[in-house]
C-alpha cells in the first residue's frame, strides 16, 4: 500500500537533524534505515506528517575507539557492524547477534542505532546492548546526555528517549579477550526470534571468571539474565554447572503468548538455549 | 535417469528457458507495469468483520477528496455485478449463497470489498479509502467446520437454512468397483483410524493479482493476472451480460499462480464495471496484505481416515469422511477440491472396499478453491500417513507395507477402486533407486544408534509413495463430475512466409516455461531452429480458443494439441511440396524439415514451401495457399505420474526443532521435454509441500479476523531454510499421449508433505508420539514429545489406540 502524505527532510549533520526534529514536534517520525518504519507507514499503521531521514548524516556512521570503549554510530549498517574489526575484536558479541538479523537486504538497509530506538523486544541487538553495559548516548535541543542501556528500554516500542531526542552513538565498553555467542531460536531464517540468548563469557583456564547473558523476546524489554551470571561465575565450564546455572535464566521475565510460542514453551526455552548459548561462548 | 538428448534433437535437452531473462528482470509486461492513456486508479475498502450487516455507508467525504473521481458501494452495483460463477455443482442439490464481487448488504468474511475508490492517481485513490465510513452490525461468526455443522450452529447464509453445502460420496459397493467397507471393517484383523487437519495454506504466488481494463475500444480489454484468460472472458460474459465477443482478455506475463489465479476475482469484475461507467481506462493492484486476506486460500480439511487391514499387511479396505472448508463463498472450482481427492485416496495401492464422504461446509472466513495440487495433496498427505500408521500397529517396516499393497509393475494398466485406469507406472524402479540415493538401511541403523544412546536429537525416516491423477482432463470425465467446462486444449501453427513459426497455445503459461518446452517440441516436429520458433499465448485475440493452464495439464493437453496441429501441416505442406518436386504424394517422406523423395535426393524445406504458399503463385489446383493448422485435443485419459520421496528429519527433543537432513525425491514424469524445467518443478513443488509440513498457516482469531495478514507472520521459506535435494528419475511413459509425458507442476508439492511428517512422527514415536499437526512447529513437536512421555503410562499409548489427533492441545495426541 501506499502510505499517508508526510513531508521529508534530509539534514546533513546532528545539529541539523536535531532542530529539523524540535521544528516537527510530535507528529514526525525519525528514519533510521527503514526496515521497520517503512512496512508501518505502507500498512498505514502510523501516519507521521514528516519523516527526518538520518541516512544523509555522516557522522551517525562508523565504530571508533574511545578509550575502553567502541563507539558505534547509530547509523552504521548491520552490514557494517557485522564487518567491523573493532567489534570483532572487542564486541564479538554484537557482530554475532547483528549476523542473525533478518536477511542479506535488510541487513544492508537496517542500522545499528535504529534497531535499538525502534525496541522491539524481538529484535536481537538489545538484549547483546543490555548484557555488555551499552550506554546510548542521546542528543536534542537541551544537549546531550548519556543513557545506560538499563534504563534505555522501558517497555514494547518504547525507550527513555524523549521527544526531540536522537540516539546518536552507542558506547560500549571493550570486552576484549572475552567469548561470546548468540543463540537464536526462530521458524524460518529471516524471522525475528521466538527467544535469543546472548552470551559473552571470560574464561581463564576452565573457570569462568566474568559472564553476561542477555535474553530477547522474553518480556515487553530484553531481560538481563543476572541469577544465570551469577550461578556461572566461579565455576568450571562443564555441561553441568552450565546447564544448572541456565536453570535461573526465566527469572525476572515475562514472556508472551504468541502463534510461534506459549509463555511455557519459551520458559523453557530460554533455559536451553542459555545453556547452549553459554556452552558455545565457552567453547 | 536423464536421457541424452539426439544431435540435433530438441526434446529431451535441459536448455535454459527462453523467457527467464525477461521474467527474472522484471523488464516485462507485468499487467501493474502497464500504463495507459487517461489511466484512472482504483482502491478497495474491505471489511474489518468476518461476518456483520452494513447498515450504512457514507462515502461523502472520500467523494470531496482530491483527485477522486468516483466512489461506489455494493448498493450502486447490486442490479449491474451479477454473482461470481461457481463452475462445479458437485450434486443437484449443492447450497450456493449468491455471491456479489462487492457486498451489497452482508459481509460474510474479513477482507470482503465493501467499496472502491477510483481517482486520478494510486496514492489518491487509498487516501480516500480513509474517507469512507461504514457502520456494521456484528453478526455471530462460524469458525469451526465441525461445529458449523452442528443443528444449532450460527450460520453464514442464515436464508440457506445451513451450513452444509453438499455432500458428495464414493461407494464401491454401490459403484460395483470393489467391495463394501463396513464390511471390511467388521471382519478385519486390524483397523487404524486417525483424524487428520489439513491446516488453511495462501497460494502465496509472487506477483499480487493487478487488472486493468480499457473500454475505450470496441472490444473492453482486460490485462489481468490470471491464469485463465479464456474462462475468465466467457465467465465475464455469463456473470455481467456483456457479449462475449465484445471483451478480448489478456494475460501478460504472469508472476505466479499455483492455483491462486484459477479464478474469476471480485476485483475483477469490479474492474471491469467500473472502467465501463467511467469510460476510462482503470487499473486495480492489491497489496500483499489484500492478497493473503482476500484472494482465495487452499486445503483446510478434516480427515477422518479408517483402514481395514489384515495381520499380514493387506489393505481390505479404506473409509474416508471428510470435512471440507468453503469459506463464505463458492469460487470457480472450490466445492470440486475435495472431490478431486476422491480418486486418489487408494493412490497406488489395491484396496478391495472404498468409501468416501466429503461434506462441504461454509464458514465466515476467505473462500478457498485451487492451490498446487488442488485435492490430491490432502489425499496424498492422509493416505500415505495412514500406511505408516498401519506399519506401525502391524510392526512392519512401513516401505515393506507398501510394497505389499502397491500395483505390481507388470499389473498395468489398471484400474482402481475409484475408478481411474493408472496407464504405466513402475513403483519398484522408482523405490529401489531412492532407496539406493537414500542409504535407506544405513540411516535406518542410525536411527536405531540415536535411540539407543537416548541421543537429544532423533533421527526419522518420512515415506511417500505417491502418485497423482494429471493432465486435466478428459472432457466426458469432467462432464460426469457435472464440471461445467471440457478438458480439452487447443493450439495452432502459423508459418511465416520467411520459415518461422509461431505456435498459437491455448495453455497459459504464468512461469512454467511453455514458450521454452513448446519451441523445442516444435522444433524437433518441424525440423526447424529452437529459435525460429515463437510461442503465444494468453490473449484471446491471439489464442481464440483455450482452457488455460493448472492441474499439471499444459504439456499432456495442451502441447498434444500444438503437436496435433503440427501434424496438420505436414499434411497440408504434402502435396505442395509433391507439386513442386513433380512428384506424387505418395512417394515424399518428411524428416529434418525436408520433404525428400524417396529413393532420390531431391527435397523441399518447409520453409521453401511456406514460401511458395506465401506467393501462391504456382499451387497444386484446389489446394489453399495456407499450411497453416489448428487443432483440439480431448485427452482419452489422465496420466498417472508418480514416484518415492525419502525424507531423514532430526528431531531436537529439547527444543522440538525440525532439521531435514536429507531428501531424496525420485519422481516418474514420463517422457521429459526439457529436464531443467522438471527439476525446477520438483525442487519447487518440494519447497511448497514441505512448507505445509513445516511452516504455513493461514490462522484466524476468534473473531474472524486473518492473523498471518503479512509475511511476517505467514512463513513462507526460503533456500535458507531447505536441506539441499537430491533428485533423480525413472521413466515409465505414459501409453495415452503420443510424447509418453506425464505431468510435473504438482508432483512436489503433492508427495513432499507426508514425507516429513512421516519423518518427524517416526523420530519421536518411540517417545508415545504417532501424529503433529501441522505445520509440525518447534512448539508443536516439543509439546507432542511431553504429552507423548505423559500418555505413555496412560490409555491411548498403546499401538493403534485410536485418540484422535485433535483431542490433545497443539495436535499433539
């Protein structure tokens, strides 16, 4: 279908992009790559009277180093998240879960920073977001200020962003040296997750000295799975002590019904899949 | 088992097809690519409602808003839109609701058309769809076939007094083909009965449905995305009263259909209608979403299924009750879908007693009709769960059940309880080749390995032995089936004065490749270049005569028609190549493209005589300066392709995820045109009927309303998700065509579905599973595994304990 009438601008830089928004009030919409907008405003599901396109913006691209963190501009591709020797290096887990998202053509069109405003618990960037400490870093026309991922994601579609505010980078700190692992459990290859379990371990040895694990889809937000963390740090990485810690991994969730799953179903599968996800990361 | 293709012989080469480069660019005559002068745009409102009176519409807005030229409803086109022909009264007493293309006081399901926009531009048109209000009375919805049928159901069509549409049954007894069932039944050894759910699927097809209609001619003309042009002309006719030669239509390239455009749309007739009043040229696309809830869905069954077995393995006997899905309305073939089944519930085994009920019932939801298969894959699907089922009470292994039942090779030609007479066949080739391309006996020992280490992922081998009735149809079957139309083809031959050809078919292709496989058969009957042939089709000013392409018909009709009329040719070339070699008739032969006298080296290329005609200059007297020929062919019978798909599923006990590790799909299409096509055919016929098994669904809320309404939801797959095939063939040519072929477009999707479920029940049996609905989700088959391992210990657990597969949660029993 063809969406309602909206007008369109384009800025070229943040300043820009952030006064175009303020100009616009509550009625615009922020197009971040699309792959979620655009199917909303074709099925005429959201009517905004002015779409501000970041896809013009420079600066919102790329992965730099600041210190002990990464930061990744909000608009850098999944494509390029995936292909990134940062991430590779220091957020493995990141380039894990963003591989798994949609397909090749999405993959090209969506952005990193989009994914995370548009909080779809389904969508598989959160939970890795929330299990490394992210910090969304967030400018409007008060200035900027820094939003850690905990306190980012408040409810299905919803974030702290307030209006008028752009998420413009996302620093997340190093993990370098550390294993990490996202397991996603799905129908058919470009489908969003039933449930995903992100994991990023540091072992020395066979022990498992830090862990963060991250589980998508299993409440209205990406639930940090903290009972598992803690049941797994200090232990051997056996079958066993993996396989009990994951048994805390429905704590604090609230899983939906949906077509694909029961809430039972998915209680139970966040527990094997942490196990597995756990498993992998130590490998 | 690819035959090599002769030097210089077309039939039988894999060539690439012709058509692919324009088709797969999309730069093309797509009917929504097309554009014509003073072109209007039109859009659809639809009902939210899966069952409501309108008690108002009030359309002033959308008529103010920019651009919109006219706004209609169902009230302004009630005396004008006739009722949308139902082709098939499968009884004398078959209830048929009158089915406006746009609801004039009722809507009887979600995404009904209730009024359409047309203006100036698309974005126009479906702004002013916001424009338009209608108010709605709720009326009850009816969901639930076995409830619909209740006496004190809700109903659709409160004036026809039922839900019941008909009731069509098979019985040999009283059809004198075999014995009674009840009979057999009561005096058998063993019987296994089971109810299975062929779940609601969406033909899916890749283009959406677009029309657009010029009346600015003489001839209204009609460019649609159908798969019948020339039924959709006549029914044109019938439904609205225009004469039928002032309409010409015509099926551009076409994006898909798989069933899904075998029909005479609401779109289509509104279309029509309303280029009429405006005088202009309109054009209608629908949206995907449009698509998934409105244009017809396919299967949506309850099988009741009751075999009669001996301790030994033979089948004395099969009774199949059936429950079948109209939806609201009766489409161009829909009340005949199930009834195609009925012939092929006894598939390739002698079963002495058949019985067959199928009532048909309306329900508030979209009507189904054709998808790729059309009957034949829910007959296929429960039949060949059946014989695992029975192996399984018997403690048989299930291909040795099969073979014990099927037609024997040297049996040919037979005929069955249902009467059809299978021409050729050859299920012990086609078995002992998958078997072998299978490592059928080594995965068989896995399996036992996995059971035994109590792995967490199971192995399981799916059957299917299937075959399929296609090429239809014959005329006089169709007629004792009370179908209103014949099964014949046409087709006709044009040669050009330069040497080429054109090939006139009355078969409509939507992408199977007709312009390739027919330039190739002409080619090699002709004796000239693949590429002096052109092939055309689709437009009734092109083709006059045609019955259009589904129900794997296109080669076994139609091009038996081309080849007919190619024949014709030859004969009208005879004398005049005689004329021009002074020699008589008699003593020409014709090969390679050449007439040759015999004993001599004197020839004439039918190019040269095209020629000669062309001029006319010096013809033999009384003979016409044409050798241009048509011709109708009637098939005598169908033909009967079959073959033996092996499926290696692993079951992850832990989560309930299916992985198809392998697939071995060895098929008997007879005698093959082009054997890249028929492996396209087959691999996409699997990728279909797998989906069926493992991921589509079309599913309704309690309110009617379509939930899988976007393909985020209803999961078609892709390559992603398939395990790589392995193909191959065997060749049993069929004795009632003169190229021995044999039907490919449904053979796929028609074995591959039991093949998996076969494959999933077998690797969890052991755990108290023997059925998953389908589609055999992760949560589905995860929750099969749990009451399984619950029921074991409990009544029912038991070989053969009859609890019905729907009595449990998520089908699992």
């Amino acid at each position: 279908m063809i969406p309602a009438q909206f007008d369109y601008v384009a800025p070229t830089t943040v300043d820009d992009a952030v006064r175009a928004l303020a100009d616009a009030g509550d009625e615009a919409k922020v197009l971040a790559g699309g792959q979620s907008l655009i199917p909303v405003l074709r099925m005429r599901l959201a009517a905004p009277t002015k779409l501000i396109d970041l896809g013009k913006v420079a600066e919102l691209r790329g992965v730099r180093e600041d210190g002990n963190a990464l930061v990744i501009g909000a608009m850098t591709s999944h494509y390029d998240v995936v292909r990134d020797p940062l991430i590779a290096e220091h957020a493995q887990l990141i380039a894990m879960a963003t591989s798994t998202v949609a397909d090749s053509q999405v993959r090209h069109r969506g952005t990193f920073g989009g994914s995370l405003a548009h909080a779809d618990p389904a969508g598989d960037l959160l939970a890795p977001a929330l299990a490394l400490d992210a910090e969304m870093v967030v400018h409007g026309m008060d200035g900027r200020r820094v939003i850690p991922a905990s306190e980012f994601f408040v409810d299905y579609f919803t974030t702290a962003l307030r209006p008028g505010e752009l998420l413009t980078d996302v620093r997340v700190p190093k993990y370098t040296g550390w294993h990490a692992h996202y397991e996603k459990f799905n129908r058919v290859a470009q489908a969003w997750s039933i449930v995903g379990v992100a994991a990023a371990v540091q072992v020395e040895g066979h022990t498992i000295q830090q862990a963060r694990v991250g589980l998508t889809n299993m409440s209205s937000v990406p639930v940090r799975a903290t009972g598992v963390e803690r049941a797994l740090i200090g232990q051997e990485a056996t079958p066993e002590a993996i396989k009990a810690a994951a048994e805390h991994a429905v704590e604090g969730t609230m899983p939906v019904a949906d077509g694909n799953a029961d809430a039972a179903y998915r209680e139970h599968l966040a527990k094997v899949l942490t196990s597995r996800a756990v498993t992998a990361a130590c490998g | 088992m690819t035959t090599a293709a002769e030097p210089g012989q077309e039939v039988g080469k894999g060539r690439l097809r012709k058509e692919d480069a324009r088709l797969i660019t999309g730069r093309t005559r797509w009917t929504d690519n097309m554009s014509l002068p003073g072109m209007l745009h039109m859009a659809m409102l639809r009902s939210p409602m899966a069952h409501a009176r309108i008690t108002n519409i009030d359309t002033s807005e959308a008529r103010q808003m920019p651009g919109v030229l006219a706004v209609v409803t169902g009230a302004d086109l009630a005396d004008s839109q006739g009722s949308l022909p139902c082709a098939w009264p499968i009884t004398e007493d078959m209830k048929s609701p009158d089915a406006p293309s746009m609801a004039v006081n009722q809507v009887n399901f979600a995404g009904e058309v209730v009024a359409a926009v047309v203006a100036r531009s698309a974005a126009e048109a479906a702004d002013a769809l916001e424009g338009i209000d209608v108010d709605y009375d709720e009326l009850p919805v009816v969901l639930d076939m076995a409830e619909a049928i209740k006496d004190d159901a809700d109903l659709v069509h409160p004036d026809l007094g039922t839900n019941s549409s008909a009731t069509w049954i098979f019985d040999s007894a009283e059809a004198g083909t075999g014995g009674s069932v009840d009979e057999a039944i009561g005096s058998a050894e063993v019987v296994v009965e089971r109810t299975f759910r062929q779940q609601r699927l969406i033909p899916a097809f890749m283009e959406p449905r677009s029309i657009v209609v010029d009346p600015t001619g003489e001839q209204v003309t009609m460019w649609s995305a159908t798969q019948v042009p020339h039924i959709l002309r006549l029914m044109l006719a019938m439904t609205l009263g225009v004469p039928e030669h002032k309409v010409r239509v015509i099926a551009p390239d076409v994006g898909g259909g798989f069933g899904g455009k075998l029909q005479v749309t609401p779109e289509e007739v509104i279309t029509f209608l309303l280029a009429q009043k405006l005088g202009r040229p309109v054009k209608y696309t629908e949206t995907r979403s449009e698509s998934l809830a409105s244009a017809h869905h396919g299967r949506d069954q309850l099988q009741k299924l009751t075999v009669a077995a001996r301790r030994d393995g033979t089948v004395t006997g099969l009774k199949v009750e059936l429950l079948a899905d109209m939806g609201a309305y009766l489409r161009l073939v829909t009340p005949g879908v199930p009834i195609l089944g009925a012939f092929m519930y006894n598939a390739i085994y002698k079963i002495p007693a058949y019985h067959f009920a199928c009532t048909n019932v309306f329900t508030t939801k979209t009507p189904t009709d054709a998808y790729r298969g059309a009957g034949r894959p829910e007959a296929t699907f429960a039949i060949e769960r059946m014989m695992d089922e029975l192996a399984n009470e018997l403690g048989m292994d299930p291909l040795e059940l099969r073979e014990k039942n099927w037609i024997k090779h040297e049996e040919f030609p037979y005929t069955t309880v249902s009467t059809l007479t299978y021409d050729s066949g050859n299920y012990e080739a086609a078995t002992a080749r998958a078997k072998e391309l299978f490592d059928y006996d080594g995965l068989r020992r896995e399996q036992a390995e996995r059971r035994q280490r109590g792995d967490s992922v199971q192995l399981g081998i799916g059957i299917s032995t299937f075959t399929e009735m296609c090429g239809l149809a014959p005329s006089r079957v169709l007629g004792s089936l009370s179908y209103g139309a014949g099964g014949w083809e046409y087709g006709a031959i044009r040669m050009l004065p330069t040497g080429k050809v054109e090939v006139i078919t009355g078969s409509s292709a939507h992408g199977q490749g007709h312009e390739t496989a027919w330039s190739q058969i002409v080619a090699d009957k002709l004796g000239v270049p693949f590429e002096d042939v052109e092939v055309l089709h689709g437009d009734t000013q092109s083709s006059p005569r045609g019955l259009d392409t589904y129900g794997s018909r296109s080669l076994t009709v139609g091009a038996m028609a081309v080849l007919s009329a190619a024949d014709k040719v030859i004969e009208k070339a005879k004398p005049i190549a005689a004329h021009m070699m002074e020699c008589s008739p008699d003593d020409l032969e014709f090969s390679g493209g050449k007439f040759t006298v015999r004993g001599t080296g004197t020839d004439t290329g039918i190019a040269d005589i095209a020629l000669a005609v062309f001029a006319a200059h010096d013809l033999p007297d009384g003979v016409e300066p044409s050798i241009d020929a048509d011709a109708t062919f009637d098939p005598e019978n169908f033909s009967f392709p079959h073959g033996t798909h092996l499926c290696a599923a692993e079951v992850d006990t832990e989560t309930g995820q299916v992985r198809l590790r392998s697939y071995v799909a060895v098929d008997d299409v007879g005698k093959v045109v082009n054997p890249l096509i028929v492996e396209g055919q087959v691999h996409g016929g699997l990728v279909q009927g797998i989906a069926q098994a493992l991921f589509e669904e079309a599913v309704y809320d309690e309110s009617g309303t379509l939930m899988t309404g976007t393909f985020a939801d209803y999961l078609v797959p892709s390559a992603a998700d398939m395990p790589s095939f392995t193909t191959d063939r065997t060749e049993t040519p069929s004795t009632t065509n003169a190229l021995g072929v044999k039907g490919v477009g449904e053979a796929g999707t028609i074995a591959s579905t039991p093949a998996v479920v076969n494959a999933i029940v077998d690797a969890i049996r052991h755990k108290g599973v023997d059925d998953v609905e389908m589609p055999c989700t992760p949560m589905r088959v995860w929750q099969a595994i749990q009451s399984g391992a619950q029921s074991a210990a409990g009544p029912g657990a038991e070989p053969g304990g009859g609890m019905g597969s729907l009595d449990a949660e998520g089908g699992a029993r």
